[in-house]
C-alpha cells in the first residue's frame, strides 16, 4: 500500500500535469506492488499533492530559482511497508519518480535537470498502519493486490522478516512485540 505525496511550488503544476503525474506515480506504485495493474492494487494507490507557496520554500537561502534545477522544486515521500524493499528496488523507485517528473515537465534528462527533485523513501514498521478499522501487514497489502506468497518479488521482504524474528527471539523480546510480521511467513495468513 504504498503512498506518494508530491510537495511542489504553487502555481508549478497545470492541473493536466498533475492529472498525468499522479498516473505516472501510480505506475510507479504499481511497480512496487508487482506490477499488477488491477482494480485491488490500485484501489490502494494513493498519490497526493500539497502546494507549497512560493514564500515558502527557499533553496540555498533563496525563494527565487537562483540555485533551482530545471524541473522546479519537488519534493515527493514515498511511504511504503517495512521491509517490502531492498535497496536496489529503493534506488528504481528513487529513478523512476526523477524520470516521472521530468517526463511531466517536458524535461531532458540533462545533467543536473533534476537537481531540485528530492525523492524521500519513508518505512512504516509492520502494524504502524491501518485501514478498515484493522491494522494492516506487508504480507496481507501483497495478497490483496493478488500477489502469491510465492512470488519473487516476495523474496528479499520474508529474508527480512525471517532475519528479524530470529533478532527479537535472540533478544527476547516479547512475541507481541510491534514490527513482527503480522501475517504468518509460511502460508500468508
């Protein structure tokens, strides 16, 4: 269930650019949960936008585009599960996000055109987030996306959660202890 919000200088963005931007996150959203382009994974792909007025947001002591790259100044979180990614997919994320920006720009990928597009991968520990009234686990956002528990794309978030419930048992920490995996490694349920 990951969830983009794109920070931005008011007036930056045409309503059209946002409406193509917001789609070009959720293709990247999409990625992160296996690339299944279907009503349940993007029924929880979120993208949202927040407007920052131009007084407001200074680049080396400046409000002005002194010290601002060609896209414009962006900032975009991409809060995803704990675990649900090695550092090679984070840096694709870190890529892809760039690129979506540029592309809805109608910017070059020119050395330094992006300068000014800070891209923030933010974890949310297991059982930290909640929706329906439940609280919600990596495992179980994989499944209802439609993605099996066998799946390759699963492989490196069970290697962490194996890897840390043998931590917490050496330490022992209680078994309710939060960032457990919450849905059992063995049969995803």
């Amino acid at each position: 269930m990951p969830m983009i919000t794109v920070e931005y200088v008011e007036g930056q963005l045409t309503a059209d650019q946002k409406e193509q931007l917001a789609e070009e996150m959720t293709h990247v959203i999409l990625q992160i949960e296996g690339g299944a382009d279907t009503p349940e994974g993007r029924s929880i792909a979120s993208v949202r936008f927040r407007a920052i007025a131009a007084e407001d947001w200074y680049i080396g002591g400046h409000t002005d585009d002194t010290f601002v790259s060609a896209s414009g100044k962006f900032l975009i979180e991409l809060n995803v599960p704990e675990g649900s990614m090695d550092q090679s997919r984070k840096s694709e994320c870190h890529r892809a996000i760039t690129e979506a920006v540029l592309k809805v720009r109608g910017i070059a990928d020119a050395e330094g055109a992006a300068r000014s597009v800070w891209v923030q991968i933010f974890e949310w520990p297991e059982g930290h987030l909640a929706t329906s009234g439940r609280t919600s686990a990596l495992f179980g956002i994989a499944k209802l996306a439609g993605i099996p528990m066998d799946h390759p794309l699963l492989a490196f978030p069970r290697a962490y959660f194996e890897a840390k419930h043998r931590m917490y048992d050496a330490h022992t920490y209680p078994a309710a202890t939060a960032g457990r995996s919450l849905v059992s490694l063995e049969n995803g349920k």
